[in-house]
C-alpha cells in the first residue's frame, strides 16, 4: 500500500471516503482538494475516483443536505457514481511523498526528514548542490510551483546567502523549532500565519539572521506531489495488469483570483515590515 492509513496522524481523517470498495476503476482523477468543481471535472471525464490530498470531512458534521458545500459534493459522488479517497498526512510522510516532491521543486536531491511527529517522518531538509541568494532561490521556485495568484511571500534579505533548506507541505508555521535544530538557511513550508512567522523572525534576529521564511502557498507546495503519483499509480497498478488511465485535476482549488499592492524585493526594509 503506498499510503497506509495508519501512518496518518491522529487527527486526521484518511482513506475511501465515498464509494464501494467492490466497484470497478478505470479512470482516476488526482486533485489536491475535493471540491464541486473537482467532482465536475471528474464527472465530464468520466472518472470512476477522486483521490485528493486534503480530505471532504475532516471534521464532524451534522448534516449532508445540498443546501451546503459538502452536502452537495457527497450527493455528487453519490448520484453519479463517483468514489473518493483522501490520502492526507499518510502521504506526507509517505517516501516518496508530499514532501519529497516539494524538496525537488526547491532543488534538493538528498533530504532527511525535518521531525518525527507520532513516529513518523514529517517534512524533508537538505542541502542545495551550490549556495544562492535567497532571492534567486524564491524565483527559482517560483518557477517550479504551478501559477498562483498570490504567488510566494519571502521575509528575509534578498542577497541571503542560502544552502540548507527545510521544507514542509502545507501548513507549517508549527514546526519553526525543528527548522532551527536543523540548521536551515531557509524554511518553505505555506500558510504562515502573522504572530508565528514575526516571532520566528524575531528570534532569527530581524535582518540578516536565519531561518528566512518562505510562504509558496498551501495548494502550490502540495499539488507537485500529483504528477508523480500519477505515474507511480500508472507504473504499480498497469504492472498489476490493470487498464487503467490516471489524469491530473486542471482545476486550481487555490482560494484566490488575484493580488494588488505587492512589494517585490528591495521595495521595503525589513523593519518597515
């Protein structure tokens, strides 16, 4: 099993979601989000399953009426036939996984694992083959990240010297003490919120002092990791005899259209931040 559900944390809530473990598959449809638009996709494709990153009923509900969002997604499936399969925190810490997939996309080859949270391998930290100035490595991710409309956001100096870099898919703003131990020029993680990232700059010491921080955004860190599970999935499963096809989601379940008023590099100081 590539993602066993028992490697996922405690919290989480993974695997078949919607559907008969019995029904046959032929067509999968790989999403980071199961959203209505995602489960439209997979209808017009005629996909027989969604499997997704970030899970339809992470927390309890009460209700699957289609007068709400989720209601109405778990009805879509139903009706017409469509299973849905979360792999969540077991792919993160899956190898490969989210964060494998991440780490390449920022140029790092040999990786290992940032913490071990609840025994398992949690975020990926490395060394890049040469040292870049942290501006060039953010427009060198930018560059490997699928287009987003807010982009990545950088709290440090752009001529930081940057070699070690820690990273982790998705939220990570609760794993600064582990990116210290390891010793990380830079941490890439996303959804950084205000209080945790100015305190962690705080304590780099605001300048010059590291970790830098880079926010790439929850849905661009995490999608990398589907064009590599497509393969793997189209590899393992047509090995097995399966006559399978395997596409990924062209739907982008970021939240948002667009950004005014950014400031590129050099256009404020750190402490006007």
């Amino acid at each position: 099993m590539m993602f066993p559900p028992d490697t996922a944390q405690s919290w989480d809530r993974v695997g078949l979601v919607a559907g008969d473990p019995e029904q046959p598959v032929r067509h999968i449809l790989l999403a980071v989000d199961p959203t209505l638009a995602v489960i439209a996709e997979a209808r017009e494709a005629g996909a027989d399953l969604i499997i997704t990153h970030h899970p339809l009923l992470l927390r309890g509900i009460h209700s699957v009426a289609t007068t709400t969002a989720k209601g109405a997604a778990v009805t879509e499936l139903i009706v017409h036939d469509i299973a849905l399969y979360c792999a969540h925190t077991n792919a993160d810490v899956a190898d490969p996984g989210v964060g494998q997939a991440l780490a390449l996309a920022c140029g790092l080859t040999d990786t290992e694992p940032l913490e071990i949270t609840e025994g398992q391998e949690l975020g990926r930290v490395g060394d890049l083959p040469e040292a870049l100035e942290l501006a060039d490595f953010a427009a060198r991710l930018v560059a490997g990240l699928p287009p987003t409309a807010g982009g990545i956001r950088v709290a440090g100096p752009p001529d930081g010297t940057v070699r070690r870099v820690a990273v982790l898919g998705g939220a990570g703003d609760s794993a600064f003490a582990a990116v210290r131990a390891s010793g990380a020029d830079v941490y890439v993680t996303a959804d950084l919120r205000h209080h945790p990232a100015l305190e962690a700059r705080e304590e780099a010491g605001i300048g010059a002092g590291t970790p830098y921080l880079v926010d790439a955004g929850h849905y661009a860190s995490e999608s990398l990791w589907l064009p590599g599970l497509a393969t793997r999935l189209m590899s393992e499963l047509g090995a097995a005899g399966a006559r399978l096809e395997v596409t990924v989601s062209q739907v982008r379940t970021d939240p948002w259209d667009f950004v005014l008023g950014a400031a590129g590099p050099g256009e404020h100081t750190q402490g006007d931040q």
